[in-house]
C-alpha cells in the first residue's frame, strides 16, 4: 500500500438487539435468507404482518385505542345490553302469551256458540223421554200443542171426526128411508129436515226438516304462533341468559 494512498475500511450498520435475537431464530433466518436471495426466476414478496390489518382498512385500530380505558363505561354498557336482552325476552314472551291467550279465548267462543247451538237445537226439537208426555196437548186446556207433533194429532182427530159425521149423516139417511114415521124410532126426536154437516179437512202438516249442526273441528293453540318445539320452548322454558347458565342470575353483575 502506498503512502500516499488513504485505508479502506468496510463499514457495516450495526444491528440492534432485536435483529440479533431475531437472527437466531430459525425462522426468521430464513426469512431473512429468502429476502436477500438472488438470481433465477425467484421474487420474494414481503407480505408484511399478516396479522395487523392496514391502516386503510375498517379493521385497523392504533395501539392507543386497542385496551379500553373507561371500564365503568363499559361495565355499564353491559349492564344495559344485559337489560335490554331481558326486556326484549319478556317483550317476546309477552306476545307469544297473547296469542296463546287470544287463540284459547277463540276457542271457548267457539264451544259456547256450539253449545247455545245445541240448546236452541234441544229447545226447537222434542222433549227428552223422561219429562215427555205422551199425549200431544195440554191436560188442562185441552190446546193442542204448537209443533209438529200436535198439528199431526189435530189431524188425525179431524179425520176422526170427518168420518164420524160422515157415518152418521149416511146412518141418518138410512133411518129416514126405512121408516115411514116424523120421528126417530130410537130418540124419539124429530128427523132432521137436512144432512148433519161435514168438517172439511185441512191441509197435511209437513214434517220439519232436519238441520246437521256444523261442530267445531278440532284446534291446536299452537298453531297461531308456530308449530313445533322451538315456537313453544321460547316461551314456556327458561332461556340459559336468564339464569346464566349453571352459574346463576347474571342480571345483577
């Protein structure tokens, strides 16, 4: 070497602790080694901190903002979410009751219709056995009664007294043409100068026609707010929230 000629040095940046420690690290030497590779048709991409997203991201959050600071706050805001998940719990229960309610409610004005039916019916038709007469006509007036049974038994004595008259006038006749007398031989009366007078015969009574009663079908109160176990275990079980599993009431944590 010259003496007029300055030394060269090879001056190397030194590394901090980090990037000695890292060094040893198996995985990050090679790392490194792929970074620093050279030659053929290998590009290496560093892909950065795959955990940490970019800070254009809506994921990202600084490091200051990343631990809470206010913990009465958010103690408080669970308290709230707690409260709210109960009173939306008891808002659903709430209105599965309703319905529930408002499709039994349904049901029993449905069976009284049915029934006020059913007596009406027991009312218009015929009288049980036990406390049915067996003549169709008061006892002490002597009315014939206003149905269907009465107006047949009205009827059937008006036939009665039709042939009646009928048979008489014809008797009558008969006794006049035999005998040659004023009177009659047997009552010692006067003969009749006319015929005994017929009843005419009204019209037949119809029978009422029978009239089937509609009855109720059969219904399911779950079927107004769902059929199944998971429309009726919301509201007759009680949710794990509620009483915090196994652990007991949370409510008041």
């Amino acid at each position: 070497m010259d003496q007029g000629e300055r030394p060269k040095f090879r001056n190397v940046e030194p590394r901090s602790r980090q990037e000695r420690l890292a060094n040893n690290d198996k995985e990050m030497l090679e790392k490194l080694r792929l970074e620093h590779r050279r030659g053929g048709a290998y590009r290496y991409d560093n892909p950065g901190n795959i955990i940490q997203p970019p800070e254009d991201s809506a994921a990202f959050i600084s490091e200051g903002e990343r631990f809470g600071t206010n913990a009465a706050q958010e103690e408080y805001e669970n308290r709230r979410r707690r409260i709210l998940e109960r009173e939306e719990y008891f808002e659903r229960k709430r209105e599965a009751n309703y319905q529930r309610e408002t499709a039994r409610w349904h049901k029993v004005d449905l069976e009284g219709q049915w029934e006020d039916e059913h007596l009406a019916e027991l009312k218009e038709g015929p009288v049980p056995t036990r406390n049915k007469s067996s003549v169709r006509y008061n006892f002490i007036t002597l009315q014939y009664e206003d149905s269907y049974e009465g107006e047949a038994l009205k009827y059937q004595d008006d036939i009665v007294r039709r042939n009646a008259a009928l048979r008489a006038g014809k008797i009558n006749h008969m006794r006049q043409a035999e005998t040659k007398t004023d009177y009659d031989v047997i009552t010692g009366l006067p003969k009749p100068k006319v015929r005994l007078p017929v009843p005419e015969l009204g019209p037949e009574p119809t029978p009422p026609e029978k009239v089937e009663r509609e009855k109720p079908e059969a219904y399911r109160v779950d079927m107004q707010y769902g059929v199944g176990d998971a429309a009726v275990r919301e509201t007759h079980e009680k949710e794990d929230w509620k009483f915090g599993g196994r652990g007991g009431n949370t409510w008041g944590r």
